[in-house]
C-alpha cells in the first residue's frame, strides 16, 4: 500500500493539526506537467525533537520546514525522485536559498528544506522541480508565527 509521502513525514513527525489549525493549512497540492506536487511549510518546532534529530532538522521558533513530495500522476500515484533547487523571499524582496534533501523511507520519497522566518512573515517559494529533460515550476506562499 503506497501512502503520500508527505502524509507519511508528518506521521512520522507526530505532528497533531488540530492543535495549530490558525498557524498551518493542510497539505496542499498542484498538478504540474505529468506530476501531482504536495506541499506544506510550517514551523520546525511542530515536529517532535528525536525526529528533528533523526532528519539533521533543526528545532527554533524562528525557522521553518518545507516538505515536498512529487507523485507521478498515474493510478498508483507512484513516488519520484526529482532534484529541487528554490528559494524563499519575504515581501520586502529578501531572499533565501533553499537546500533540500532527499530522504526514501520506503515507497515515499519526499524532499525537506529549512527556511529562516520572522513572527507574521509571509513567505513566497519558487521551487524548480527537474526530472530528466522535464522541467516544473512550483510556487506558494505561507505566514509564519513564532510560537
């Protein structure tokens, strides 16, 4: 049984939504090209410390996660390895690069990227998605708050 990647992330992180339903929406998802992209930011100290541990994330009220999982849009939603490069920018035009890693636990591939944030700051992802000679854009934006 395949599940999303990124449902399984969050599984594994412990991470309860209810709980901080006004600081972070759903995971989301866009269909670019022949793929179905899920994606969620929130902040790092929703997930559990041994997991942060686990994955090298680092735990502060002032920086965040960006989980990515890209299925290919076939009946069995097959994971798919990808390389990601992106950045976030605040609305003042600041910028920062993101690095992501990729981590297989599994059927889910999913790829995780840390962002530096301020209480309120709105923050805009453009993440380019390549696959072989495939090339995809995604972009969204979150608000962040300190805890």
């Amino acid at each position: 049984m395949k599940k999303l990647a990124s449902i399984l992330f969050f599984a594994l992180a412990g991470i309860t939504f209810s709980a901080h339903s006004e600081q972070m929406q759903g995971a989301q998802y866009k269909e670019l090209g022949p793929w179905q992209v899920h994606y969620i930011a929130f902040p790092s100290t929703f997930i559990q410390p041994q997991i942060a541990k686990t994955y090298s994330l680092e735990r502060s009220g002032y920086k965040g996660i960006v989980n990515i999982s890209i299925l290919k849009k076939d009946t069995d939603a097959t994971a798919q390895t990808a390389i990601l490069k992106g950045t976030a920018r605040n609305l003042l035009g600041n910028k920062q690069t993101l690095d992501f890693k990729e981590v297989i636990e599994g059927d889910a591939i999913y790829y995780l990227a840390q962002v530096d944030f301020t209480n309120e700051e709105i923050l805009r992802f453009e993440i380019e998605i390549q696959q072989g000679n495939q090339f995809q854009k995604l972009q969204f934006q979150q608000k962040f708050y300190v805890d």
